[in-house]
C-alpha cells in the first residue's frame, strides 16, 4: 500500500530570513533513478535536492506539476497532475495525480519556495515512463526451445519483422525465466549484464525495460534473444539443491516490442508462434560454475535480417514461471570496471598465470589466436599454490559435480581458427584475483591477452573515505570492493564458493552499503523476495532467495532479521517508510512466531557469533538481542505508520525481552554480562539492552576486556557489527581505533598488510575451512568509519539526515579524517585535521537539512567558527549544551569552518 505524503517534518528552530537568488532544484529522480523508463508503480516517488550551499536554506514549500507535454510542464502546468503550492519541507513525495497509464511517458518539475515565501526556483523538466503496469497488458507468449532441463547449449531465438512507416519511438519489454542476451539487427541492447536480476522464479518474475528506438531501422529488421540458464535452470549441483528447485525449467521469455510510429499508430512485435530456435555455440552455461563456448559452432548474423533461418527450428509455447510479472526498477549489474592483468607467468608451454593484482567479483576475456579446435580451460581462483598454479581448494569446498563436464569455475573456450578471437561469458560470473589459461595445442599469450571486469548492481557511489592512514583508507576500499562483489541484484556472501543470499551477512552490512552507496532500489528488490520466501507461519529462510534449503539451519533471529533491520535501515537513511510499510506485516509475523517459541523472552534459535577469532558468545545471549532488535523495530515502526495498539504491544515485548536478557546474563554488581567477552558486552551496549545507569561500568568492563586482549578484536560475524561502535559511543574512540587500525593477527588491517584487496571470511588468513577471501560478513568497519570517526548519522527523529546526528572523534594516533555521504538532501561532509595543537573541523550540512553537532573538547579549549569564538547562539549555530568534555550545536545548512584551540 503506497503512503502519498512521505515525510511531513518541520525544522523546529526559528530562522531568519536570507537573501534568495537559486537556481532551484536539481537531482531530479522517480524511484530513485534518474528519468526511469518501465515502472509499474502506481505513486511513484519524486525527489529533488536544492541547488545551493548557502547557509541557513529550507524549503517551506514545493508545487510538482506532470503532464505528458514536455514544453506544457516547463510552461508551469501540469495537466495530470498539478500538486498546488503545497505547505513543507519534504523533498520525497509519493505522485497522487491522475490514475497513470502503462506505457506512458511523464514529464515533472518542481518548484520549491524559501523563508518568508520566496520563490527559489524551479527545476529543469525531468522524465518517468510507465512500463506495462498490468500483466494484462502483454501480448506476446511465452516461448521456450522445446527442450528439457537436461539440454546443455543456450538457444538462440530469432524473429524479422518489416518497418515502412517513420518511427517516433520504440521499446522492449522482456521477462525471461532465466537470463538473457537481446540483440537487434545484430547489436546487443543495453549495457545490463546477468538480467533479470534473480528472484523466486515461480513467484516473481521480472521484466525488463529498453528503449529501442535507435535500433530499429526502416525496411526488414531482426531482433534475436539468447537465454541463459541463471539460477532458472541449475544444472550444477552443489550441497543447497538448486539443481532440484521447484521452479526448474528450460530458460522461457517472453517479449513485447511496441513501436509507435510518427502517425500515432502503434504495432507491437511479439513472441509467438512465429519465431525460430537453434542452439547456439554456447555450449554450456552455469551461473554458479561457468560457461563453455565452441567457436566452431558459431553462426555469423543470426540475430540480423539478412540471415536464412529457414533451417533453425519452431519453438514451444509454454506457460509463464508466475502470475507475478513486475517491473525490474534497479540499477542493474554491469562490468563496472576494466581491470588489465598486472602480470603473466608462462608455466610451460601450454600455461599460463595472470594476476589482476587484485580480487574482484566478474569475468575475465581472452584474446587468443590459435588453430581451430585449440581448447583453452580458463581457471579462476583467489589463490596460487606455491607452484604457481591456481588453488581453488578454498572455495571449491561445497561444490558437487557429479563428472568432469563441468569444472568450478573453469571457463572452456574452443577456438574456430580464424585469427584473433575472444570469449567472455555471458551468463556466469565468478570470484577471482587469478586466471590459470592452459590450452591443448602451445598458443601464445601476453600480458594484455587478459581483461578482468569487475562485475555488480551498478549502485551510484554515495560515500567517501579519506584519512592521514592508508591501512585505513585500504580498508575502506577492500569493504567496498567486498560489498560490491556481494552486490548482484541481492546481497550475497562471497562471489565464488555460494552466491548465496545469506541474510545475517547481509543485515550486518547494511550500514556500510548505504553509508557508501545508493543501494535502495536492490534492497527494495530483496526485501520483496523476502516476503515471496516468508512461510505463513512467519518463518523464513536463511538465504534469500532460495530453491528450498536454508528453512531448518541457520535461520534463526541473528540471521534473517533482515527483515525488520534492513526496512527499518532504509527509513533511517532515505526517511521513506515505504519499505518498512510494506514489510510490516513480515515483520509481524516474523516476532510472533519468536514469541510463541520463546514464552520466556529468550532464544536459543540461531548460529550465534559465526568464525570467531577465539571465544564463542552464547547462542541464547545473541539471538535473544535480536529478538528484541526485531521486536523493537516493530514497535517503532507501528509508531510511524500510527498503529498504537501494536507500539505499545510489541514495546512492552521488547522489555520483557531486554529484562530476561539481563535477569539471565548480566550481573549488575559487576557489569558484566556472561563471562565478560567482547561480543557478550559490545552487543548488549550497542543494541540498547543495557539499563542505562549500567552504560558507563558496562563500557568500561569492555575497554578493559579490550586492553586485555592487547587492543585486539576477538569476535565473530555479530560482534563486528557492535564492538567498534559500542566503545565508540560510550567514551572510547580512542581504543576503537585503536583496534581497527591494528596491522598485526587478529585485524582488518593483517588482512591488508598480507596484500587484501578485498575482506576475508575469517580473521586467519591460513584457516582450513571457512576462508572465502571475497566476504562481507566482517564488513561493519566500512560504517563505522562514518560513524566512529566522522560522527555521521541519521536521526531517527528526522530520518533521511533531514537532521544529521553529528559527533565526529578526533582519535589518536590519526591526524586527518574525512568521510562525505549523498544524502536525498545532498552532500553532507565531515572532516577534521590536527595543525600543531587545534583541531580544525570542517562541515557541510545540505540545504534544506539541520545537524546536530557534538564536539569533543578538553578543558580549557576554546572553539571558534571561522575567525569568530562560538559564544553565544546566532541563526546559524544554536548553542544545545556546553560542558567540560563536550560542546553541542544545532547548525542550519551551510559550509562551516570550526577550530577548537
Ligand atoms: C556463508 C556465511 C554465512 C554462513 C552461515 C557460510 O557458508 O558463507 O557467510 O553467513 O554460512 O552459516
């Protein structure tokens, strides 16, 4: 159900008027993508950020206007709908005009009033387009090869159609279980990779969006679809079963083109009856393994008008894998970047070794000249054995193959003999730093024979990270270069061994992903696979999605409460309940069925601290916290969305849970919760279950249980999440910097100093099992950084940092930090630096948003904005608090300069 008015806030200290002269508003965007095309929301959201940085602006009105003209729109009116000035402050409104018609494109603006009723502008006109927004609409069938599950090589399909009359614009609409490849007239469209992006085949199925107006041309045209199998057709078998999936069938699409010609007439090319199979020279294709492509069985032009496809076979009409056939509104995944190998290492004559000098989740391409018939096995792995071959043997461990067709990771090339030739596949991708070429005839090989790409949902980048310490700035990169090798239209674990959707890696690194990208519209996916996998009972599976595997292991409260923190993340950082509204009776479901198990408040259901370096917490202690996360996120949410009865139910729940945690595990003589450990202390401090006159003799126990341990972590999966933040936000940054610029074992930065690009799956580098060197299960420090040193976060009083919870720390032993993060407001900034004795810090607080800065001081120290003492409030900065240790602001917008001398 859509809320139309998303966030009604209002700033709540007076503001003195400024000089207006804007150029209005900018960043334009409908379901946070930029002038999307094919969605099939019924009150698709608009935002817009100010264009300005000077200080103290709010917005105290908007008026949107739509129409389907673009020069009527930019002329002020909106034919369908014209929202009236309408009263606030909000940036993030749901469309409440005309009923919108598929297929049907829109044209918006906004204009956007200051204090005192000045007008600051208006935008430039920005564009959404409906897709087909009712199954209904379709016209073409669904058609597949006619072959069984069973078939190896991916079948082409091919159509010609005529064109006379002058085109005015065209599109494609393509739902496909499985993946696909769409060409026209012999070029790919788009630059999308692996789509559609993998959902509960049987449930949801998704369509994709093109425009082809560009493509086609006048007289005869050809429009070919390759399919691949993805995770429709799971012909490799591995322990989670996907090779039985009750969804499994031969790859299927169907396509709608709608051409609309300069006469206002419309024709629609679909699939049907008429089209033409053949199998193609890709052999084999497995997302999870590889793909095996055969040069020789290549047949030039197929997807163009010229070719005779009188000999290729009729298809097979079948029926749709769902109902349920939905918009695909995402940034899709793409080769995101070109890596050139850094080396080669010749073995003998017929191996070779490239290293791209770092890891990454993608493909890589071969350019090779060599006799027909020549095969050349691609192997991809993240380690060498000391012989310089590649080891696989950390992340071939679940794989079970059942014969020698069909390698790990392994790609087989055949080359037809016609000079130079390349493969890359299309519907694989793999986690590798190393490619191992081995060919049966000697071919010859160099250094830019190899390309790797690294490959992820092509996710805006929304944050930076800078500081005076590389291991620290290296780890910043390895997390993201992690998180996005995990990022594939849903968060995985590691891009080899599983690509599973584990949710507890997942939750636990959703405040690095949002911090460091714009990733709402794939966890907005996700989330809608979570409720198409949740049982009636409220259960849900460890990963998601899933063929079935993952009800009984592993699913426990620590794991998949994905589904109340990730909504409730998304509200916090985007101020959009839409998720969380969307969500809520999951959610609700989910913590009734804890509290039916658990009538004493406590849990034993999960996995607990996952590869710890050394202590393992109690299984009751951490899944019970996040019960009680669960539960209150429930009642937070039942605030938001004004269900009273369930606040105050499930509020009362989440004490109890919180009061039989303590009754059990905390001595309140002590504060020390079970036997002391970091996780046993940092995860209560962090999720609130402390009482808070306990706080500070909790947090004390916990600095020194981490002195004790030589400022060293000693934690698994869940306490990462809470060990640097809950020291840091109880008085001891220093110490949690302390630990996360450690560059000796147990750390992020041995990783880093022993050559990681990337973040491992367990803190020794020479474990025997568990040792992904791609995981983001340890990625919280990617967040904390944010938040620990740049003091960067949402308010969950103002959500979507229209007010920013500011308290950076200036910790010792690092002279410089900088973190910026793209809000929906704009840039926030948050950086400091040492210069002799003060500390100069500097702010940006986006138009339109207010900060609630904190600043750390000693005795003595004076601050100062710009050249002038802080003294007394003025209409920028209003004095909160004043104490020996620390200063508190409230900032209206605006660029500010503080040095605290
Ligand atoms: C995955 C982890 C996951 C864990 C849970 C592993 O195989 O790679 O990241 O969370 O299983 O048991």
């Amino acid at each position: 159900m859509a809320i139309c008015v998303l966030i009604v806030v209002f700033s709540w200290f007076p503001l003195l008027s400024r000089a207006a002269n804007f150029p209005g508003a900018v960043s334009l965007k409908c379901e946070y993508l930029i002038n999307p095309i094919g969605i099939d929301a019924i009150h698709p959201r608009l935002a817009w950020q100010l264009n300005t940085d000077k200080r103290g602006v709010q917005q105290t009105a908007y008026r949107i206007l739509v129409g389907t003209d673009s020069v009527v729109v930019s002329k002020g009116e909106g034919s369908i709908w014209d929202s009236g000035e309408s009263k606030g402050d909000v940036q993030l409104v749901a469309y409440s005009g005309k009923s919108l018609t598929p297929f049907t494109k829109y044209f918006w603006l906004v204009e956007v009033w200051g204090r005192n009723h000045e007008k600051i502008g208006s935008s430039a006109v920005a564009s959404f387009e409906t897709g087909i927004m009712d199954s209904k609409n379709w016209q073409g069938a669904w058609i597949s090869d006619g072959h069984d599950v069973t078939r190896k090589p991916a079948p082409y399909f091919r159509k010609t159609f005529e064109i006379t009359k002058k085109i005015k614009s065209a599109r494609a609409y393509i739902a496909v279980g499985g993946l696909y490849e769409l060409s026209i007239n012999g070029k790919k469209v788009g630059n999308h990779r692996l789509d559609p992006m993998y959902t509960r085949f049987d449930r949801r199925t998704l369509y994709v969006t093109y425009d082809v107006t560009s493509h086609l041309q006048n007289g005869k045209n050809a429009v070919g679809v390759l399919l691949g199998n993805g995770w429709y057709n799971h012909q490799s078998t591995a322990v989670w079963y996907f090779h039985q999936a009750p969804w499994r069938g031969r790859p299927t699409f169907c396509l709608d083109m709608r051409i609309t010609y300069e006469d206002g007439s419309v024709e629609t090319v679909s699939s049907g009856a008429d089209w033409k199979t053949s199998l193609s020279p890709l052999i084999f294709n497995s997302i999870y393994t590889a793909e095996h492509y055969d040069a020789r069985l290549e047949q030039p032009g197929w997807n163009t008008a010229a070719f005779d496809g009188s000999k290729w076979n009729g298809i097979e009409l079948r029926a749709a894998p769902s109902q349920n056939i939905v918009a695909q509104v995402l940034h899709p995944i793409r080769n995101v970047e070109t890596i050139p190998a850094k080396s080669v290492k010749q073995l003998n004559d017929t191996t070779y070794v490239f290293d791209l000098g770092r890891n990454i989740a993608g493909v890589s391409r071969i350019q090779v000249k060599g006799p027909s018939g020549t095969v050349l096995r691609l192997k991809h792995g993240e380690r060498l054995y000391p012989n310089g071959h590649v080891d696989m043997s950390n992340i071939d461990v679940h794989y079970r193959p059942t014969d020698q067709s069909d390698p790990f990771q392994t790609d087989i090339f055949t080359l037809k003999g016609s000079g130079e030739e390349s493969f890359m596949p299309y519907f694989n991708y793999k986690g590798f730093q190393y490619v191992e070429v081995t060919s049966t005839t000697p071919v010859t090989l160099t250094q830019s024979s190899l390309t790797g790409y690294f490959m992820h949902s092509d996710v805006p980048v929304a944050g930076t990270i800078k500081s005076s310490n590389p291991v620290i700035d290296k780890i910043s990169w390895a997390t993201n270069n992690a998180y996005l090798s995990n990022l594939f239209g849903y968060p995985t674990d590691c891009p080899q061994r599983e690509k599973n959707g584990w949710t507890g890696d997942a939750h636990i690194a959703i405040e690095t992903g949002l911090y460091g990208f714009d990733g709402i519209t794939i966890y907005e996916k996700w989330l809608a696979d979570h409720r198409d996998e949740q049982q009636a009972n409220g259960v849900l599976p460890a990963i998601i999605p899933t063929s079935g595997w993952g009800y009984q292991w592993a699913n426990g409260p620590d794991w998949t409460s994905t589904i109340a923190i990730i909504p409730w993340n998304i509200y916090l950082f985007y101020g959009d309940p839409r998720l969380l509204n969307g969500c809520y009776d999951n959610i609700k479901r989910y913590v009734n069925h804890i509290e039916q198990m658990s009538p004493s408040g406590l849990t034993s259901w999960g996995l607990g601290d996952w590869v710890p370096v050394k202590s393992q917490s109690p299984v009751e202690l951490t899944s019970s916290i996040y019960y009680y996360v669960d539960a209150s996120i429930l009642a937070k949410a039942a605030n938001i969305l004004g269900k009273s009865d369930d606040a105050r139910y499930y509020q009362a729940l989440a004490t109890k849970i919180q009061n039989a945690i303590n009754a059990k595990y905390l001595n309140k003589e002590t504060g020390i919760y079970g036997s002391g450990l970091q996780t046993e202390l940092s995860a209560p401090l962090y999720w609130g279950i402390v009482p808070e006159s306990l706080k500070s003799k909790v947090a004390a126990n916990l600095a020194k249980r981490v002195e004790a341990d030589n400022f060293h972590l000693d934690v698994g999966l869940l306490g990462t999440k809470t060990l640097l933040n809950a020291l840091s936000e109880n008085g001891y940054a220093d110490i949690a910097y302390k630990v996360a610029a450690q560059e000796s074992y147990p750390s992020w930065g041995w990783w880093i100093v022993n050559g990681a690009t990337t973040l491992y799956e367990n803190w020794a580098i020479d474990a025997q099992s568990d040792i992904s060197l791609n995981h983001i299960m340890f990625g919280e420090i990617g967040a904390w950084l944010y938040k620990g040193l740049g003091g960067i976060k949402p308010d969950p009083k103002w959500p979507g940092f229209k007010n920013i919870l500011l308290t950076p720390h200036f910790a010792e032993g690092l002279n410089q930090f900088e973190a910026t993060h793209e809000s929906l407001y704009g840039k926030i900034v948050s950086s400091w630096k040492r210069s002799g004795k003060k500390i100069i810090y500097q702010v940006v607080v986006p138009s339109n948003a207010t900060a609630t800065l904190t600043l750390p001081i000693r005795k003595g120290n004076k601050i100062y904005e710009g050249r002038t003492p802080v003294k007394e409030s003025s209409q920028d900065i209003i004095i909160l608090s004043l104490a020996e240790n620390q200063v508190s602001y409230q900032l209206q917008s605006g660029k500010y300069q503080f040095e605290i001398r």
